[in-house]
C-alpha cells in the first residue's frame, strides 16, 4: 500500500506519468469496438424485458418449498405455453413470473400449477401486472434521463466549458450503450432495478470525469503565457495527477457491488440482486474507463482546434526542437573534447579562472 501510495505522490508531481492523452486513437478503437458490439448484441438479442415491461403474472408459492428451482419452471413452462421465471426467495418460497398471459390464462395456470406442486390454488398467490405500468416505468425513466442530459451540459458548460460538456455528454452515451449491451448480451432481466441502478451509474459515471476536468482547469490558467506545456501534456498531467484517486474511488465503489452480483446473486442465488447489481457493476467500470481514456483526450482535441492552442504548440515545439539543437550541439563538442581535440575556452571560462584566487588570504598558499 506504501508503494502505491508513493506512486500516486509521484504521479501527482509529474515526476512519472503515462501518455494517455498521445495513445487516445487507441482508446478511442476500443471503445469503438465495444460499442459497435454492444450495439450489435441489442440488435439480435434484444434486451430481455421483465414483466413489468410486457404485463404478466407472477405466482409465489409459501414458504420451505421442497420443489427446486428447475422443476417448477419445467412446471410452468408446460402450464402456460410461455418461457417462465422462476427465483427463489430468501425465506424458501418460489416466485414464478410469466410473461405476456392475461387474467383468463392467469386462473388456468394457477389451477395447473398448484396441482403439478402439490398445493392448494388458495395458498398460491397470482399478481397480475399491465403492460401500460411498465410503459410508463420506462416513459418516466426516459424522461427523467434526458432531463438530466440537459442539466448535466449545462452545468458542465457553466462551471467549465462547452468542450468538457460536450465530452462528458459523449462519456455518459458511451456507459449507458455499453451497459445495456451487456444486459442484452448477459441475457438479464430488465426490471424497474434496472432502469433505477442504469440512472445511478450516471452519477457514478461523472465523479471521475469531473475531478480530472477540475484539475485540468486549474492547470490551464494562463496558458498561452509559458512554452513549456502544450494543452495536451497539461491535459495527461491531470490524469496522472488523479489516476490513483479515480481507481481508489472506483475499487472501493465496486467491491460491494461486486459482492451483490456474484456472491449474493450467484452464490447465494438471490436472483432478484442481479438486474441492479449487474447495470451498477458494469457502469462503473464503464465509467472509470470513460473519464480516463475518454473524457479528457475528447476535451484535448476539440481544445487543440483553437486558433490559440494551435499557436501555443507550435511555440513549444520549437522551443523544445531548439533546445534539443543546443544539447546535440553541446555533446558534439563534449565528445570532440574527448577525442583530443582543444577546448574552446570562453570568456565564461577565462572569467572563472581568474575568480579561483579570489578570497585567499594574502601570503598563504592553498
């Protein structure tokens, strides 16, 4: 933990960094690439839309079911004529959802159900859901989404500027469409959960985004005054400068999401973990990746397309090719000096030669 702790200091300092803003065309293919396949995965799979969405039943047996989990989807499946949903609770009952049945369906099924599980049709319970609820989960969510889009761009060109609204626009696009991707490709349900953990992530998403926007703002003040840095190389000092902070922030944020969806949804087989705990977990890895790899090289391009940042890297290059000249120039007369050949020797030197005797004392001898 020392060590890491000693490289974050040194990456906050410059002393050591990683180019991340010069590798960006890679960053940018692979992001690319996963989105055209999450894309690909939500054209041919589709998402697989709970019973919310499509309208439903949903029966639940009482508790300390001794029928497994297997079997009585078997059960249901022949019942309705339809793919079924089978969970098992916490306290050992069953809860099996059916898609796309109406009330009619619903009696039948309860009648065939309770007879394949050895119950009474009275101590199994049947909800029906409509359709038009669902309809209106996702309206809403729609909505309340793009609401925050707008108040997000705002804000961002407000306390920023309209490049770094701009990039995180495209970072949040990017997670969402990787997200929903995996769900189709995962073959998880979509349920209200879902939709709840896909609007969290977004909050998620942008802590990152904004911690190295801030610090790249506070390094940019006056820049066209210095030719040391051009924007770029001031834009990678902030990812240094907040990578151990971002992955710190993110390891700690995923473990115990990471514990919902592979302990308690997996291991433990609490099903009903898996729709939040899926979009929570993938959005935030999303999300870390998008403010490094992403975020910050967009913001870099768009602001090395002004007139004033193309002048500024044009001053540092030649700068930087200049000094370069004077250090070939200086280990070619170095090397030539090695080789036997006489020092020029300047008035620097000649200056320097006759300081030496300088503050002796007068009679004495060193």
């Amino acid at each position: 933990m020392s060590k890491l702790g000693s490289l974050g200091a040194r990456l906050h300092r410059g002393e050591i960094s990683y180019d991340f803003v010069g590798k960006r065309k890679i960053w940018y293919g692979v992001s690319i690439l996963i989105t055209i396949t999450a894309i690909l995965g939500l054209a041919v799979r589709g998402l697989n839309m709970g019973i919310e969405f499509q309208g439903g039943a949903v029966f639940t047996t009482p508790t300390k079911m001794s029928t497994s989990v297997a079997k009585a989807e078997e059960y249901a499946n022949e019942a309705s004529g339809h793919q079924s949903v089978v969970q098992k609770l916490g306290n050992g009952s069953l809860r099996i959802q059916i898609a796309g049945i109406d009330t009619g369906q619903s009696d039948r099924i309860k009648q065939e159900l309770a007879k394949d599980l050895n119950l009474d049709p009275e101590k199994l319970a049947a909800d029906l859901v409509g359709p038009s609820w669902g309809e209106q989960i996702a309206n809403k969510a729609w909505e309340g989404l793009a609401i925050f889009m707008v108040l997000v761009v705002i804000y961002l060109a407000i306390a920023f500027e309209w490049r770094m609204a701009i990039a995180a626009l495209v970072a949040l696009i990017h997670d969402i469409t990787i997200t929903t991707g995996i769900y189709a490709l995962v073959g998880f349900e979509v349920t209200p959960g879902t939709v709840i953990g896909l609007l969290t992530i977004l909050g998620y998403s942008l802590y990152d985004t904004v911690v190295v926007f801030d610090s790249l703002k506070e390094q940019t003040k006056d820049i066209t005054k210095q030719t040391r840095w051009t924007y770029s190389d001031i834009a990678n000092r902030s990812i240094n400068g907040t990578l151990v902070r971002s992955i710190n922030t993110t390891v700690v944020a995923l473990l115990p999401v990471a514990g919902l969806l592979f302990i308690g949804g997996g291991f433990l087989g609490a099903g009903t973990l898996n729709d939040i705990s899926l979009s929570l977990f993938v959005g935030l890895a999303a999300g870390a990746y998008s403010s490094i790899f992403i975020a910050t090289p967009l913001v870099a391009d768009l602001k090395e397309r002004e007139p004033a940042m193309k002048a500024l890297t044009k001053r540092v290059l030649a700068k930087r090719a200049q000094a370069g000249a004077e250090e070939d120039l200086t280990e070619a007369h170095g090397a030539g000096a090695d080789a036997g050949e006489p020092a020029v020797v300047g008035p620097r030197s000649q200056s320097a030669a006759r300081g030496r005797g300088r503050g002796r004392t007068p009679g004495k001898r060193g």
